[in-house]
C-alpha cells in the first residue's frame, strides 16, 4: 500500500498494478480519511488533463442515488479514480449488469464494490410495499431482501423500524451481488477465475462510515 499513497492521477500502469485487495484497502482508507476529515489533496485539473486520452479506474461502485452518499466523496477520490453506478436501492438490472461488464472485462477494474446505506428511501419504500409508477418495479427488486430480514415477532417489518430498514439494505447488498453473479455470465466467468472480486458494504449517514459486510 505504501507505493500508492500520494496517487496524483489514475494511469494505465497504475492500474495494472493495483489487485482487488489494494483496491479495496484504497477505498476503505479514503473512507477513513473522510471520516476523519484528512482529505487527501487532489488536482481536479491536472486528473482531467491526464484522463483525456483514456481512463483507468481501479474499482466500481454499484451504490444507491441518495444525496448523502456521493462515492466519490465518502472514499476521497478524484476524477478517473473510480467508476459510479448509482440506482435506488443499488438494485441489478440489465443496464447496471451491461456497464458493471464493460468495467470489468473492458476497463480492467479488478474490483465491484456493492454499497447500501442506512436510512434508505427505496428500502423503507420496500418495506412498506409502496406501489406507484415505475417506481414499483423498482421496489420489488428489494422484496427478497424485506421477506428474507428476520424481526422479533413484536416488532414492525416496516419503515417505522429503523433496525429494521437497515438490516434490510445489508440484506439487500448480498442479493445484488447473488444477482449479479446470476444474471451476467462474463462477470461470473471473472469472479471464478478470480480475475474480480465482488465486496459489499453499508455507509453510515449518521456518521460517514463504510463497513464492510462479509
């Protein structure tokens, strides 16, 4: 880790040379930063004159559109750094599944990081069985997640249990990723040859913290 500290810009080089673990320990410790308010110092100008000709991110985030979670913010990061896939609720659909692919077998990222939150919208959307527009089509993608969170038998499975809610969207990460190895077979194909790995994670907006589940 210590050979990527002080990273001014993203190059190609760079790239090859980051695996799927450093790439999630540059996340985490961008996080941590954020955390505890060390920003690192960036060059927005210089990152978009070196990024011109080509772009070579080292991870994808696949995290949900809520206004408090910028993934660029909360992990410290510049432009070119990175790759953002935001949809309420960070559900898996055949575009998520398309641009997570060109990522991945195109762009040489060697890491998916799929992030949930706290306080989701779209969960306690879920929770509550919310049906509106094209909304609902949304919303069922995180019913397995709401059937599948246990409760004791006194307490609300809905979005006025905030517990609730939240073990919902940690839930809900791990059906993603189930999703995404289920639904695009050139991404299963380069997590079982261990050319990807796939994480998942919940961020705090109480306190800006990334955890990371297993």
């Amino acid at each position: 880790m210590e050979s990527f500290k002080n990273i001014k810009y993203q190059t190609k080089e760079l790239q090859s040379k980051i695996s799927a673990n450093t790439a999630l320990e540059l996340l985490i410790n961008g996080n941590k930063r954020f955390v505890d308010k060390k920003f690192s110092k960036k060059d927005y100008f210089l990152q978009i004159s070196k990024s011109t000709s080509g772009q070579y991110p080292f991870a994808i985030i696949l995290s949900c559109i809520d206004s408090r979670v910028p993934p660029e913010i909360i992990f410290d990061k510049g432009i070119g750094d990175i790759f953002s896939v935001r949809v309420a609720g960070n559900v898996v659909s055949s575009d998520v599944l398309g641009s997570i692919e060109y990522a991945c077998k195109y762009a040489g990222v060697k890491l998916i990081l799929v992030l949930g939150h706290t306080s989701c919208g779209a969960v306690k959307g879920a929770c509550d069985n919310l049906k509106d527009g094209n909304l609902s089509g949304l919303l069922e993608k995180i019913d397995p997640a709401v059937k599948i969170t246990k409760t004791d038998s006194n307490e609300k499975r809905n979005s006025s249990n905030i517990e609730f809610v939240n073990k919902v969207a940690e839930n809900n990460t791990k059906i993603s990723i189930d999703n995404i190895l289920a639904k695009s077979s050139i991404l299963k194909k380069l997590y079982n040859s261990k050319n990807i790995k796939i994480k998942r994670a919940i961020y705090d907006v109480n306190n800006g913290k990334v955890s990371l589940l297993n």
